[in-house]
C-alpha cells in the first residue's frame, strides 16, 4: 500500500494548483483522477479572471477572488518557469456591453456596485468604447472597463501546472477513480479506488473532484455539488480583432492568443450530460452577434460543454471537514480558474502552517454539515 503525505481526489487545475504548491513546500503529494488529468471542467472553461460578482449570491466570495486575482501574476510567472510552457495569460481587463433603453440606470448600478466592493470599474461611453473595441455593436447604449480583471487559457495553464506539479515532486495518476475516503474510527486515513478495495494512506486527504466530489462515499455530505452544465464554442473570424473580455448580459467573448474567439457560456442543470445542443448554440450564437456582429462570418471551429461544480449557495467549499485529516476544496462553480492560486495557498498553509492568512469560515464545509443536522433533527 502506497502512503502519501497528502492523497489529492480530482487532477484538474484547482487539484493540480494544490499539489504543486504542496509539492514546493516539500510535502510528498498525489493526485488521482478518475480519467485523465486536465479534463473535465479546467477543460472547458472559458480562462476569466474576474472578482466580479455575477449574481448578489456570489458576493461573499469577492474578497477571495481580488485575493486570488493579486497571486495570479506570481503563479503564473511559477508555472511558466518550471514548466517551460506558455499559459496565454491576458491581463488585458474586462469591457461590459450595455444595450438596454435604461442604460444608464444600469451603468450606474454597476459601477456603485463595484465601487463599493472595492473594484476597478469606469464608466465610458458607447463610443469610446468601440474605439477601444471596434468590433463592438454600433447599438452600445454604455459600457464599464473593468481594467483589473484577466483571462487565462485555461486549457494551456492545467496542463502546465500539471506538468509543473510532477517536475516539482509530485505524482499524478490517471485513470484511478476514487470511490471513498478511508475512514479509520475519527480520522481520514487517505482515499479508496473502485480497483479491487484498493487504497493509499495519507495523514491529509483532499476532494478536490469537481462536480464529482459527491460521489465519494464519505464526502458527499460536506461536499454536496451537482454538475452545472455550460455549453461554448470556439470562433475564428478574419479581421474581427478583441483584444479583451467582451461581456453582456447574455454571453461573453474571450480572445485567445492564436486568434481565436471563445462564445460562452450556458449554465444547465441537466445531469452529467456533456452533449453540446442545438438550443445552447443558438443562444451562444445570438448573443455573440448582438454583441459582435462581425462574427456572422465567423468559422465554427470547436464546441463543447463541460461540468461545473456547484454547491448549493454557489459558493466555494473550502477547509476542513468534520473528520480529522479531511480537507475540502470543491464548489468553485464559475470561478475555479480565478480561485485556484488562493485554493492552493490555503490547503498548503493548513497543512503545513495549521493556520490560513484569510478568514474563510463563510465557504467552510461544516456550513452543510449543521444544515444537514437540523433537518434531521
């Protein structure tokens, strides 16, 4: 039987981001994925960086999220270093469209709402704002810069981090689908596979599985996320140039560094299903054309779908669970790629500091527990 410092459930970013800071600290890692690392929702995500709320539900979570957002230059610069590969990081900022006849309602709205967050938000003018993108709709009523916000590909800097991750000292194993924790009397004693009863030992144990987090026997009860589907596609049009974010209220645009123009995305509760439909394209099509009508001679290069995770606050599950030697880092929903530098800076300094910098009782996994206890009660 193997035995670990720490075992890791899940090889996507947030996992990956995990071992290697471990892995730097000189703590003996693992990761196990149940299929292969890198692809699942780190996959399919669209690479934002943003501590902008999206919804009054996720506002708790912007403290995080501007802390995570200050690591990403240095975590970038790290993985880069050590992996020897390019992540497409953009720190280009973020433009929000504005179309409705009350525009400057909602222009007012949102920038009172970010002021008063603590975020970088300037209201400009339609037209300044299609000098800055020219590809922007001509019937743009107003806009908000968002100058300190990102993008990332997301594809790119999984695989590197991975790659990173190994180089520093961790193991990374594929394919090894993680049916349980090991419970032994009132501790985590490490993870369970579907191969034979088969085990690993590890005084830390983190289910860092995404939307699968539930599915491990042990876990589901502090980590209680279901798949959120997001639908996306992948445009290529000759001489529509973005240089940032586009965003509206119906979809957002994100330039790559080799040309292309990420659509997306849907948010679905429909299961594990990953079919792209004819329904979500229609919806990422409309809304890319109201917002850039340049790409009605876009190519369709790619589509896709993917699984967030979602916990049922949308926020994040961090800390310790209830059984000694139990971490959780689950329930990212739409801002795993923006959270996986302070997701990794808090699961090393609970293990090795037994303290974190930032208070993140509020994304506790007790928070399920207690609410599970009451109903039963």
């Amino acid at each position: 039987m193997k035995a670990f410092d720490v075992a890791i459930a899940g090889g996507g970013l947030i996992g990956g981001s995990i071992a290697l800071e471990l892995a730097q600290a000189g703590v003996r890692v693992a990761v196990f994925d149940q299929a292969d690392p890198g692809h699942e929702a780190s996959w399919a995500g669209a690479g934002i960086l943003s501590p902008a709320p999206e919804s009054p539900a996720t506002i708790p979570m912007v403290p995080l999220a501007t802390a995570s957002m200050a690591l990403y230059p240095q975590f970038v610069e790290n993985v880069e270093e050590i992996s020897g590969q390019n992540v497409g990081f953009r720190p280009k900022g973020t433009l929000q469209a504005l179309f409705s006849r009350d525009a400057a309602r909602e222009l007012s709205t949102v920038i009172a709402l970010h002021h008063g967050l603590g975020l970088k938000a300037e209201a400009i003018r339609a037209e300044d704002a299609r000098e800055l993108e020219p590809a922007l709709n001509p019937g743009l009523e107003a806009a908000v810069l968002r100058p300190e916000e990102a993008s990332v590909d997301n594809r790119a800097l999984t695989r590197a981090v991975l790659f990173a991750a190994r180089k520093s000292g961790a193991e990374v194993f594929a394919r090894r689908k993680v049916t349980s924790i090991w419970r032994d009397g009132d501790r985590c004693a490490g993870l369970i596979f579907a191969e034979g009863d088969e085990r690993v030992s590890a005084k830390w144990t983190i289910i860092a599985a995404g939307c699968f987090s539930a599915q491990i026997a042990g876990a589901e009860i502090c980590a209680p996320v279901k798949p959120a589907k997001g639908q996306m596609a992948a445009l290529r049009a000759n001489g529509v140039e973005i240089e940032r974010v586009l965003w509206s209220d119906k979809i957002y645009l994100v330039p790559r560094n080799d040309g292309r123009i990420l659509a997306g995305a849907t948010v679905e509760y429909v299961g594990f299903d990953k079919h792209v439909t004819a329904s979500g394209l229609e919806q990422l099509m409309s809304g890319a054309l109201e917002l850039a009508p340049g790409l009605a001679s876009a190519r369709v290069e790619e589509t896709w779908a993917g699984l967030r995770p979602a916990s049922p606050d949308h926020l994040p599950i961090l800390g310790a669970a209830a059984l000694e030697g139990l971490l959780i880092a689950t329930g990212h929903f739409r801002s795993g790629i923006t959270l996986a530098p302070i997701t990794a800076r808090w699961m090393r300094e609970w293990i090795t500091e037994s303290r974190i910098v930032i208070d993140c009782e509020r994304f506790s996994p007790l928070r399920f527990a207690d609410t599970q206890r009451q109903a039963t009660a």
